[in-house]
C-alpha cells in the first residue's frame, strides 16, 4: 500500500463516520438497510473511480472489490459482483454466477458474456479451468516472450503448474530441461505433474539417473542438479525452471545452505552455457531484478497484481474478546470491531472451525501437545470405517504408540517437519481424501507447495511469519481450484483467517495484532540476505558478521573459476561440496586436508581394516579436536567421540530394515540407556527442537551446552520413547543425508573407499538393480519385500524413465495394507 493510500483510508475512517459506521456493520455482518447498501456500492465505485484515474492506487481496486464482495455474498445480491467482475477480468466469477443463474434476470449481453468467457478457459491441464483477465493475459504473455530469464509473479493457486507444462511444449524438443524444486517433499509432487502431462522426455530424478542423454527433464533439488554438473563435466542445462524462487534470498547458514546453491547453480551453468533460459517462479517476489547475480542480467517480470481472494480477519484476544478486522482500514487507532467472547482459545477454535481446518505453530513439539490439548474439546468421529482402517494400518507399519494414531478418533493429524517422510506423506495424503480428518496441524511443511485441502486458518504463531511469509500462508485457504470446481462456492472468496492469541505452553503468543497490520500492505520488500547476489548490500548487516559474509562471497568467486592447482581444486571440491561451511575457515582446512590426504595409503591393509565412521574421524576431525571452534558444526563434531561413531555405524546398517523395525531397535536403545546405572546414559541429546535441558559437556557442544538440546530419560515412559525414536529417526536420516553423507562422497571421489562401500553406505547394497530402484526413491526395506514376493520382474522402467507395472504387480498392491500401497503407488504410472 503506498504511503498517499494509507494517508487517504486513515482519513476517511477519521472523517467520514457514516462510511466508518457502514463498513463496521458490513464487515461484522449487521444488517444494512436499503440506503445504507446503495451507499457502500458507491463507496465502492469512488474506489474503483480513482484506480481508474491512476493506476498506481491499485489498493482502492482491491476495497473496491472487496466491499462488492462482501456485499453479494452475503445479501446474495450477485449483481454487482458480476458487473464488477466482468468489467474487471474476474472472469471465474462471471462464469459461476452465470452457470449458476444466480442473476435475478439475464440479458442478452449476459448470453454474449458467457460466449467471450470461452476464449479464457485454459485447457492445458486435465482440469479445464476459466482464467482470469490479467491471468490469461500475463501467461501468454510470459509463453510468448523470448527473453533468456524472465519470472512469473504470482499468488499461491494461480495456475503455475500450468504454466510449466505449456512452456516447457513450447521449447524446441531437445533440450536439457532442470526443473528445481527446494525440497524431497516437492520433487516427487512436481514429478508427478511432469509425469502425468506426458511430455516425450526421459523424466529423471537423481543424478546418477543420467546416460548420456541428449534431452531429459530433471526433476531436482538444487543439490541435485549441482552434483550432477560436477560429476559429469561435459554436460550443461539448456533451461532451469526455479520454483519457489524467492528461497534464493534467503540466509545462508551451516545447516541450511540453499539459497547459496541456488544461486551457485544459476552462476556455473551459466558459465558452462551463456545462453541458458531460466524461469523463475513465486508467489513471493517483489522486485525480479533482485534475482540478479549480475548487473548484466536481463530479467522480464510477469506478474499477476490481483487477488481474487479477500480474506475475512478474526482475532481472539487474551482478554477473551473476539475482534474481526478489516485489513485496508486497520491502524494502531482502529483496532478491530468487537463481535463477541469466547472462553478460552481452545473453545474458541472449536466453535469457528468449517470442514477442513488448519492450526498454524512453528515448534513440532508443541504441535503435538497442541493436538492432544484440541483432541480433548472435540467429539469423537461418527463414522470410523476409513479411519479405523488408517489407525490399523499406522499401528502395524509404525507403532501403537505413535502420539498421532489417537487423534485420528477425534479427526485430526499433525505434520512437522521432524516426521519420518513417509509417514508426514501419508497422513497428508489421508487427510486430502477422508472427510472425518477434519483439522491438520502443522507448521511451514505447509509453505513448501503442498496442496492441501483448507478452508479455515487458525494462527497461534507468527515466529518466523514476516508479511510475505503470512500472506503465502493465507494463501494456502480455499486455493481456486477448490473454488471454481462447480456449483456455487464463491462465499470461499473470503476465506476466513483467525489470528489466536495464546500462552500455550507458557509461550507469549499474544501480539497477533502487530502481524495483522502487517497485511494492510498489498506488497512487500523483498529482504535479500544471500551475499551472491547483485543487490545485497553488506553496509546494513552487523559488524560481527560481515567477515563471515566476505568469507562466503570470497569462496563463491573462487568457486567459480578455473583452477589447475591442486590444493586449489581441493579447495574448490570442498566449497562444492558444502564441507567447508562446517569449519572455521576454508584456506586453514583446505591445507590441513591437503597435507593429510598425501599422508593415506589407501591400499594398505591399516586403512582398508578401518571402518567408514573412522576414516572420517582420522581425516576430518581427529587433528582439529584441540583447535578451538575450527569445527563449528557441532552435530557433525559429536563424531569425534567413538560412541558416536558406533551408533552411526549401526544405525547405517539398520537401513535394511522396514520403519518400524528401526523404530523398535531405537525404543530399545533408549530403554537401555534409562535403564542403564551410569548416569551419564540418562541424557540424551535430541537437538534443540525437543531438547528440555542442557547437554553437559566440555568436550562437545562448547558454544551450546547451556540451550536446551537434551532430555533426561528416566522421566519418560515407554509411549513417549516410542515417540521420541519416530522423531528421532528423521532427525538421524537428515543429518546422515544433508551432512555426514557429504565425507561419505569425498572419500569415494578421493579413491579412499571403494565403489562397494560406497553403495553400502549410501544405498544400503551393493546390488545395482536394488541401486537403480532405490535411486528412484523406493526404501531398501520395500525393495527388499519386493523381491521377497517376487514382485521385481513384474516392474520396469519405461523409455521416459517412468516406473511401470503390469496386471500382475497390481493385483499383488490389492494384497497389501493401504500404508504399503500409499509407499508404492507414489512412484507408478
């Protein structure tokens, strides 16, 4: 909102108290009389006037349509929607009030109308769909464009999928395509979508997938698709398609390095290929030049200004007042319009809740002590048909202690991001099919791109929420799809967004206001915190961390060139890698390495009898363990005890098993370790998110030993250990994927391990046709059960590299329980 706009609504709320008074009763839903709702449908034009007059004031469009809105919807007087929406390109509308006949005469324009709407269906998708104006008109736009890079700026639910299947129709039929997704969780959704649209291109999903192929669309994350470019050097992409681009802005940190190779991605393959394409693709963005990592680039921005949703505010405040908000009008001095109270915030939840509910908290722990503390407020299910099913199936394919097994009784489902995969996916799943779940809680799993199902939004925590992070969230409610399906559901054009203030868990969750007067703003600055790119500008970070900062664009420019030297390439392979971000300082390391590595002999029979935890420990922290703060990944330097190296080892090894198996070989290592008469056993370090007190420790952990990282467990039962090994063993595996496995690679790279350790470690075998398999996201466990049935030969892959499966493999999934299929059926077309 620019600065005159907000002047001008503090005015008129100031000044003219019969459209303050009017728009009270409108907003809370008080019934207006007949002069009353020909004055606010003229408030409406006035608005509406002056957009006209300066486009600029695109806010006085937006109170316009909203005031029109509300209005029709909840008089069920669609005129003036229709107008409005047919003379401003909210084409959707137009046609549902028109399928509908919810005009109480039509005209012979109307039967000209509903002929000019067919011109905006877009029939790309499964789904025929009508498009909005600025939609239809900003797509072809974008298709039409042959500039290198260009963005397509839009709201969550607008079509982007879309987009990138008829984009990708349009290239020429050779090309390298990467399509790069920020996270597992999407790749295998954005697989699918590319799969389905059948697009004559070998479909590949992990790097070592790729043969030679002259044209192929990869599906990968930005790792992915830089592992692929160093392994193999004679290979470039000719297109990147970059979903959820905005990631790129964000802070580069040791345990979340994304941006940093995102943009380290766009940097080498163009240096490989100076006429490369790139789509950038967001919900999110501002400006599309502050994508650039150099002032050369030329970026064409397609963006969609325009929301056809207008969210309904509500706040439920700690003195029990519930207030409702009209977000363009909102100031410190007009706080909201009281409609009721409400006993606590619990009840408050239950009594506003719709079909399909989401409860927003960041902490996973409080998640799940949210969703107990709500399964307690609400009835049982009626109907336990398909829910029984679900419970069995969980109890016999995780445990009959998982905490989320009795919510399902009561409807609900909590995801975090500390969830085995398999298991967060399935409930997911579940919960877009069955309507007994009734409320999902979660935390930003929901901002990854995941399509839920949501009609009602709770807010009970803003950490982490700046505004564009807030609107993305909002966004996620009644996406259009779910809107424009068929019927009349134009009352999910004002989605309703509860902001619930709340001591939860003695948690000071109670100014909610101050996030809500953040969306007063239609737009926000993009905040650029990866030092690659060309407008970070160091002058307003801290002191203290700006040598850091220059460390990283020092290492970044390095990366980039050519270097013959070989204690420089070692150093390159380190900065690829990610290696060096868990150390200090990458010269100190890369010399230290480099005089190491001249000292292994790794044919001799010393080295070749040392386990794989060992090696890296000799190599990588044996000699920095008296170094002050070198290593400063202290997950990573936990190997530095043997104890550790050995539950590694095992665990590794233990990757043969089926889910539960591991999660019951882990219950039982923690029941030793409470059991055990050495005290020291009894804490146990779990990380901060479900830490409760601090680890002790001189040797480990220097900088943090005084945050809570650790639990004391001789005061937890046996359900709730069952429920710390579920989580622990995704914390396991991503500290084994995102960081152990990275010394795994280098010493195979290096020739310190042979091919054959190399696939036990990272595969689970050294079987290629398991490897092949596992490669494309099946477990070791499945592939194993598989080949126990003797259901292998009844699987293929096709010429596009889709995962195929005869009559026989699928009469064998009806044999199988629903957990086992949901595993299966993700990856066969």
């Amino acid at each position: 909102m620019l600065t005159e706009e907000k002047r001008t609504l503090t005015d008129i709320i100031k000044k003219n108290s019969e459209f303050s008074n009017l728009l009270m009763k409108l907003t809370t839903n008080i019934n207006l009389e007949d002069n009353e709702k020909s004055f606010i449908l003229t408030a409406a034009l006035m608005f509406l006037k002056e957009y006209d007059i300066n486009k600029k004031f695109k806010t006085y469009a937006e109170i316009a349509y909203s005031l029109i809105l509300k209005y029709s919807i909840t008089y069920s007087d669609y005129k003036p929607l229709y107008d409005f929406a047919t003379l401003f390109g909210f084409y959707p509308i137009s046609k549902v009030i028109l399928e509908n006949d919810l005009l109480e005469t039509n005209t012979l324009n109307d039967f000209f109308v509903s002929i000019q709407l067919q011109e905006f269906l877009n029939k790309s998708e499964k789904n025929i769909y009508t498009e909005t104006y600025e939609q239809y008109k900003e797509r072809n736009n974008f298709l039409e464009d042959n500039c290198n890079e260009k963005g397509f700026l839009a709201p969550t639910s607008y079509g982007k999928s879309s987009v990138i299947i008829d984009y990708i129709n349009k290239l020429d039929n050779n090309n390298k395509i990467v399509i790069v997704v920020p996270t597992k969780s999407l790749l295998m959704q954005t697989y699918k979508m590319v799969r389905d649209a059948d697009l004559g291109y070998k479909i590949l999903i992990h790097e070592e997938m790729y043969i030679n192929e002259k044209k192929f669309i990869a599906v990968f994350t930005q790792e992915r698709a830089l592992r692929l470019l160093k392994r193999r050097k004679d290979i470039y992409f000719d297109v990147l398609i970059i979903d959820e681009a905005h990631n790129i802005f964000k802070k580069v940190k040791s345990e979340d390095n994304r941006s940093l190779l995102l943009s380290r991605l766009l940097r080498i393959n163009k240096k490989l290929n100076n006429n490369q394409k790139v789509v950038y693709l967001s919900p999110l963005i501002n400006k599309i030049d502050n994508l650039k990592f150099d002032n050369k680039q030329n970026i064409n921005s397609h963006t969609i200004n325009f929301n056809i949703k207008s969210p309904e505010l509500f706040e439920f405040r700690t003195d029990h007042k519930i207030v409702k908000h009209n977000k363009y009008f909102i100031n410190k001095s007009n706080t909201g319009f009281e409609i009721g109270t409400s006993t606590d915030f619990i009840r408050y939840i239950v009594d506003n809740s719709a079909f399909k509910n989401f409860l927003y908290y960041n902490s996973p722990r409080i998640i799940e002590k949210l969703a107990l503390r709500l399964s307690k407020n609400v009835e049982e299910i009626n109907d336990f048909r398909n829910v029984s099913e679900i419970i069995e199936t969980l109890k016999e394919e995780v445990h009959g202690s998982f905490y989320g097994i009795d919510l399902l009784n009561y409807g609900i489902i909590y995801l975090h991001g500390k969830l085995p995969d398999l298991i967060k996916e399935y409930l997911e799943h579940k919960f877009k099919t069955l309507p007994e779940l009734k409320y999902v809680i979660a935390n930003s799993v929901i901002l990854e791109g995941i399509n839920l199902p949501i009609d009602t939004l709770f807010i009970l925590n803003t950490y982490g929420l700046r505004g564009k992070e807030l609107t993305n969230l909002i966004g996620r409610v009644n996406r259009l799809n779910e809107i424009f399906k068929g019927g009349n559901n134009l009352s999910k054009l004002l989605p309703k967004i509860h902001f619930v203030n709340n001591k939860f868990e003695n948690k000071d969750n109670t100014k909610m206001f101050s996030k809500i007067l953040e969306l007063r703003n239609r737009m926000f600055d993009d905040k650029i915190e990866n030092p690659t790119l060309e407008n970070f500008n160091i002058e307003k970070e801290k002191e203290s961390d700006k040598i850091n900062i220059l460390k990283v664009i020092k290492d970044e420019d390095f990366l980039i060139d050519e270097h013959t030297n070989d204690q420089f390439r070692l150093k390159q392979y380190l900065i690829e890698n990610g290696i060096n971000l868990f150390y200090s300082d990458s010269d100190k390391l890369t010399e230290k390495l480099f005089t190491k590595l001249k000292g292994i002999d790794a044919n001799s029979e010393d080295w070749q009898a040392t386990k794989l935890l060992d090696k890296i420990f000799k190599i990588f922290i044996e000699d920095f363990v008296d170094d002050d703060k070198f290593i400063i990944d202290f997950e990573f330097f936990r190997l530095q005890q043997q104890v550790a190296r050995d539950f590694y080892d095992v665990y590794i090894e233990n990757r043969k098993y089926s889910l539960k198996q591991n999660i019951n070989k882990l219950h039982q290592y923690l029941k030793g370790r409470r059991e055990s008469n050495d005290k020291k056993h009894h804490i146990y370090y779990i990380g901060e998110t479900y830490g409760e007190l601090p680890y002790k420790s001189s040797t480990y952990f220097r900088d943090i030993y005084n945050k809570n990282v650790a639990i004391d467990l001789t005061e937890k039962n046996d359900k709730e250990l069952i429920n710390y090994a579920i989580v622990k063993l995704k914390i396991e595996d991503d500290f084994i994927s995102f960081k152990l496995n990275k010394f795994i690679v280098f010493l195979y790279d290096y020739e310190l391990i042979s091919e054959d350790i190399y696939n036990k470690y990272i595969y689970g075998t050294v079987d290629k046709e398991v490897i092949s398999f596992s490669k494309f996201g099946l477990n070791i466990s499945l592939i194993s059960r598989l080949r126990k049935d003797n259901q292998m030969i009844n699987l293929s892959f096709d010429s596009s590299n889709n995962l195929m499966a005869n009559n026989d493999f699928k009469l064998y999934l009806s044999t199988l329980n629903d957990f086992k299929r949901f595993e299966i059926e993700r990856f066969i077309s």
